[in-house]
C-alpha cells in the first residue's frame, strides 16, 4: 500500500492554511461541501450527541453538527490554523450555537480531550494532511477519545492499488508542489481496519475524476 509522504512540518501546514483561511470558502469549499454533507448524513449527528470535528476550517460541518445535536448536545474543535479558528468562532457566535460549540486551536496528533469522551468524530479533507507514520497516531488517538461505540466518520481522497492517470498526475502535482495541493489519496478504510475501527459504511464518489472516500467505522 504505497502512500506517499508529507514532508512538511507542522509550523508551516499552520501558516498556509493561516494564509488560506481568507479564500478558503471561495475557492476549496465549494468543492468540499457535496461530500461534506455525505459525510455528515452518513455520520447521522441526534440530538444530544457529543461529537468532535477534526481540522474544522472555516466551520461548514460545525454549524452543521451544532444544527443536529441542539441545545442538549455539544459540539468541539479542533484546527492548527488560529485563522481558520478565528473564522469559524465568529461564524459560531454569528448562528448563536456559542453555548453549544466549544473550538479549540491544536495538534491533532495530540488530542485535549479525556479518553472516552465522544459519541462520534468527523474528519473531512484533514486525515490526508498528515505524514503517512502519524495517520495511525491520530486515528489512536480518534479511538481513545470515542467512546465504545462510537462513530468516526472520515471524507478522504481514495488511494488504489491500481492508480488511473488522473490519480497519477494530481500526486505527482503534489510531490513538486506540496504547499499548494497538500491533500494526497490515502488507503482510508484500511488505515481505519488497521487501527482497529470497523468499516460500518463506505461509499466512493470523484471530484475532477479524482476518487473521493466517505467511511463510517465504529469503536467496538
Ligand atoms: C483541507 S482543510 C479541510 C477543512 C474542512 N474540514 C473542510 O472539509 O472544508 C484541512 C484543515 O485541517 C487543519 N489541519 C491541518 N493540520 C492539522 C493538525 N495537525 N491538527 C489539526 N488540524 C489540522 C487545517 O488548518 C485546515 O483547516
């Protein structure tokens, strides 16, 4: 399973989503959103829900999983970038879910939260930005903070085995400029098997004949 890697640290995977934040809703998501919001009917957030979003941006699937588990549920955050932070948190007071979002700007590799403290995780267009040896370190620690149960739903650019000569040409686009198309396909349902997720749903769409992945795997 030949992923590549992404040598970038973290310091300036910050600073360039800090640069994008300003474009990001123009140019990025709306591309994103069809599969944003497969993702998040799929993830099926109830009233009540406790769920944590991963690498939020600029906040379209907050606002959305703060509509979904009302005023009895919490939605939290977590993002590198303190613009993309800033973004969401006024568009999070703007729609009055305040009381019922909490965003936090970090690491994901190193979560802030208590074991066990979630129903579900959502992950779009984030998993794919970390280097190939510290995806199983996130998806520890996505499994350590859901509870037994719980879901972890992730949209990711889909790796084959067998690449077409779309899927060849984006990655060598992103081995020579690896600060602007920084996303890069992954092996989403077996990197969730691997680290002990099972693969509730999955289904595979494309984006400029690109293969686009939105998994449900749970904690058992
Ligand atoms: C490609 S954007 C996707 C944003 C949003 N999920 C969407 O689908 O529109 C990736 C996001 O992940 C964040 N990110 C990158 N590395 C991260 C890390 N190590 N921990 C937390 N967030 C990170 C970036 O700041 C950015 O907001």
């Amino acid at each position: 399973m030949n992923v590549s890697r992404v040598p970038r640290s973290k310091s300036a995977a910050r600073d360039s989503y800090d640069r994008m934040s300003k474009w990001y809703d123009l140019f990025a998501s709306p591309f994103e959103k069809k599969f944003i919001n497969t993702g998040l009917q799929k993830l099926q957030a109830s009233p009540g829900d406790i769920i944590l979003e991963i690498g939020f941006g600029t906040g379209q699937g907050i606002l959305e999983l703060a509509r979904s588990v009302g005023d009895s549920g919490r939605v939290y955050g977590i993002d590198i970038s303190e613009k993309m932070c800033a973004i969401t948190r006024a568009k999070v007071e703007k729609a009055g879910f305040s009381g019922s979002v909490g965003l936090v700007c970090g690491d994901a590799a190193r979560l802030p939260f208590h074991s066990e403290s979630f129903n579900a995780i959502f992950m779009s267009f984030t998993l794919e930005l970390f280097d190939t040896p510290e995806i199983p370190i996130v998806l520890q620690e996505c499994r350590r903070v859901l509870q037994k149960g719980g879901r972890l739903c992730v949209v990711a650019m889909k790796q084959k085995p067998d690449p077409t000569a779309m899927m060849k040409l984006y990655e060598w686009a992103h081995e020579k400029f690896p600060e602007y198309i920084d996303c890069r396909p992954i092996f989403v349902k077996e990197m969730l098997e691997k680290s002990g997720f099972c693969i509730l749903d999955a289904a595979e769409n494309s984006s400029w004949r690109l293969p686009i992945e939105v998994v449900v795997s749970g904690k058992v």
